[in-house]
C-alpha cells in the first residue's frame, strides 16, 4: 500500500512475551499484514541495529523480496550468513531483515516453523540440504527453514555483509 509519504512499515521486535521465538515471530508477522504495511523491519530484540543499516534498508530496493543484514552470533565478530566454498551464499538467519509483506501470502502458515532442523552435505561445491524433524531441542532452525521456503518459492533476498548488527547478552 503505497501512501502520498511513500511505504508504510511495521517493525517487528519478537519477544519472550510473545511465546517460544518462532511464535513471536509468527505473531509479529500477523500483526504487520494486519496493520496493511508494505514492509516489515524484523529485528530480534537482542540486538543492535546501526544506523547505516537503517539507511540501506530504506533505500527501497524493487530487485528485492528481502533484505538482511548481517547479524553475527552473540560475542563474536563473525558472520550470520554460511557460505558454499565456492563463495555463494548457502544460508543465514532472519535477526535483521526488511521483508515485503507479500512475501508472506506466497509461503504458507506457519512462515517461521521449528519442527525442523537441516543436515548438511556439499555435493559439487555447494551445500545440498535435507529437511528432517527436530532432533534436538537446541537444534533451531526456524529461520533456516524460512529461508529455505523463501529459495524454494523464488523469494529474492539480497544479503548486506558490510554492515553488522551486533547480539549482545543482557541481563534485565
């Protein structure tokens, strides 16, 4: 819904409150197509976003279903996105993202799911993934799994890795 101003955007914090992270991202999700935005600013709140980061994401990119960016794990000065050794991106996770809301009436509910986990093979230079069911409670994945969803159903994401969120461990 384009609007005299420009694009509207919900920005989507999932949070303990909501329940387990996969259902607060799922809740997050309902409240944005709700709310009839265009966009939604998904960023978890362990987290910080630099401002740059907020800048690229403003700077609508129509070539772009989605755009993340790069969220290292916490206490590490690494990288979220896992890379095929031929240096194409395999995968990353969802902690930063700009999503145009449509994406979502192209996957089907639940968008972020953790009953699956992934196993990992390289074939030919390249990661090939088989889906199995969670065998691990600290086997997450939901955001793997929506990425996936998202290759599968030609979703465009485009990945920034020169600028870095950073998680950070708080205590409250």
């Amino acid at each position: 819904m384009k609007t005299t101003t420009g694009y509207s955007v919900a920005i989507c914090i999932p949070r303990k409150e909501l329940g387990t992270r996969t259902e607060a991202r799922n809740a997050e999700i309902k409240r944005a197509l709700a709310l009839q935005a265009d966009f939604l600013l998904m960023m978890d709140a362990d987290q910080t976003m630099p401002l740059e980061a907020l800048n690229r994401f403003l700077q609508i990119d129509d070539k772009s279903d989605i755009i993340i960016i790069d969220a290292p794990s916490k206490n590490r000065n690494d990288s979220n996105v896992t890379y095929n050794p031929d240096g194409t991106v395999a995968w990353t996770g969802f902690s930063c993202a700009m999503i145009k809301t449509e994406v979502f009436n192209k996957i089907p509910y639940p968008w972020f799911d953790d009953r699956f986990a992934y196993t990992f093979e390289i074939k030919n230079g390249k990661y090939v993934y088989s889906k199995v069911e969670k065998y691990r409670l600290d086997n997450v994945g939901e955001d793997v799994d929506f990425y996936f969803k998202c290759l599968e159903k030609g979703i465009k994401i485009k990945i920034i890795t020169d600028i870095k969120c950073q998680h950070r461990e708080v205590e409250l």
